[in-house]
C-alpha cells in the first residue's frame, strides 16, 4: 500500500467514526456493500470520483476535508477556496458586514473553523477591551484566536463565574469539533489542561451541573460589573467554496435586563 493510498484510508476511517457510523450503515448509505466499505477503508480497493463524493456527502465532511480526499485518491478538487477577500466573495462578505451591523450593541464575532477571529462588530470590540484589555497591546494584524484565548492564563476563563458549569460542556463541544478537524486538538487540550489548573481534574470526568434554562448562560464579572452572555450560531446554507463553508457568526445576547443595559449605554 502506497503513502498516498493510506493517508486516504485514514482520513475515510476518521471522517467515518467522527459521525460515529458503522461501516454496515455507511454501505446502506452510500449503496454499496459493507464488503467494499471494508476493501476502501483498508486501501484494498479504489473509489470512482462520484463514489468517493457521496461517501463524503453522506458523512458530512468538511468541504476541506472533501478536497484532502479527492487529492489523496488521484482526483482534482471538488470545492473552491477563494482567500476572504477575493472578489468572488464579496456578496457573502457583504452579507457578514450587514450581520455583525444589525447585532449591534450585542457583541457578535466573525470565526473560521480553527476559531480565528476574522471581524467583530462595535460589541464585539468592546467586550473584548472590558474582559481582556490586554489584547489591546497586540502588534496591529498579529492573528487571534478565541482557543488560545481560553487556554490564556488572562483569558476569558480568568472572568468565567460560572466556569465550573461552562468550563466541562464547553470543552466537550470543542473536542466534538477536534473529532472532525483533528488540527484543533492541541488547542483544545491546551484549554483542558487550563481548566483542570482552575477546577481540579475531578471536575472534568464527574459531570458539570446541568443548567435549569434551556440555554447554557455565561457569567462574567467586569470592571462595570456582571455580564451575562447566551449565544447562537449563523452559518452559509449550502456554502461550495472552502472558505464560505469553515465561517460561522457567533451572536452573543445579554441573558438579563442589567447585562442589555450595560451594552446599551457602553455601545455608542
């Protein structure tokens, strides 16, 4: 079995187990027998290019991922990765401009799938000044990402209230996230290794407090007092480009009247 071949069997079994399919239930799927499931995963057999892409399809594979794949068994790329500010993507950029705007004071930050943070609206700006005035100090341009910024020691977690409940149900999305983009991983036990320094081991293998509230909230003290955050997630529907697909708006919404006041007279 040659390098190539089996970088593309790895990347089938981990795409494949990160949805936590069976091979029988992928062959039913994709309409093809467990058997040749085996043979592909195992490098035994090669896929058709229109195979190969509804096995992908059915796993929901990161468009990027998709495209690893269809290089690993000899085909072209399937999907387009146009850099943020190509001017075939200026509708979508537009689109975001207009989001991160109408979310306004609310704080609201634009992120790619290794969360980098790419824009932030005026709320988004300034409750990163309030939690983590340090960051103003950056060198102009130097990236950030939101991963690093929970394992910082001066990072968010430093103002978290409520981190015992947050700390354990975050880190578990954010290793669900690493099951399929495995490049997140160190940032992600970097995270975990700061929460066991804050809460103790235990606390990451006994459960966290199950919230009351149908969303989780976080709490966070601040120099004008506490903040309270819940926050949701918009996505691209249907994204074809590579770039479009790993970007996702995360809105953040005051979970009080005190926490909406603040952002209302702070955000002018």
């Amino acid at each position: 079995m040659n390098a190539l071949t089996h970088t593309l069997t790895a990347t089938l079994q981990q795409a494949r187990k990160a949805r936590r399919l069976s091979q029988l239930e992928l062959s039913l799927r994709v309409g093809v027998s467990q058997r040749h499931v085996s043979f592909v995963e195992s490098g035994r057999a090669r896929p058709s290019r229109d195979l190969l892409l509804a096995w992908l399809q059915e796993l929901d594979a990161p468009l990027a991922v998709r495209n690893a794949a269809m290089l690993q068994a000899g085909y072209a790329p399937a999907y387009s990765a146009a850099p943020i500010g190509d001017p075939s993507l200026a509708q979508a950029h537009e689109a975001l401009v207009q989001l991160l705007a109408a979310h306004d004071p609310m704080p609201a930050l634009v992120l790619d799938a290794q969360w980098n943070l790419l824009q932030m609206n005026r709320g988004g700006r300034w409750l990163a000044a309030t939690l983590l005035p340090w960051t103003a100090d950056l060198p102009p341009g130097q990236p950030v990402n939101m991963l690093d910024l929970l394992a910082h020691p001066e990072g968010f977690t430093r103002s978290m209230r409520n981190l015992a409940e947050v700390g354990p149900a975050l880190l578990a999305h954010l290793r669900d996230d690493a099951s399929v983009l495995p490049e997140l991983a160190p940032r992600v036990e970097a995270f975990a290794v700061r929460l066991r320094q804050q809460l103790g081991a235990n606390a990451l293998h006994s459960g966290w407090p199950r919230p009351m509230a149908p969303v989780l909230t976080t709490h966070f003290d601040s120099p004008v007092g506490e903040l309270a955050f819940f926050s949701m997630f918009t996505t691209f529907g249907t994204p074809q480009d590579i770039t479009l697909a790993s970007l996702r708006v995360e809105h953040l919404f005051a979970a009080d009247a005190r926490t909406r006041a603040v952002l209302q007279a702070q955000v002018a």
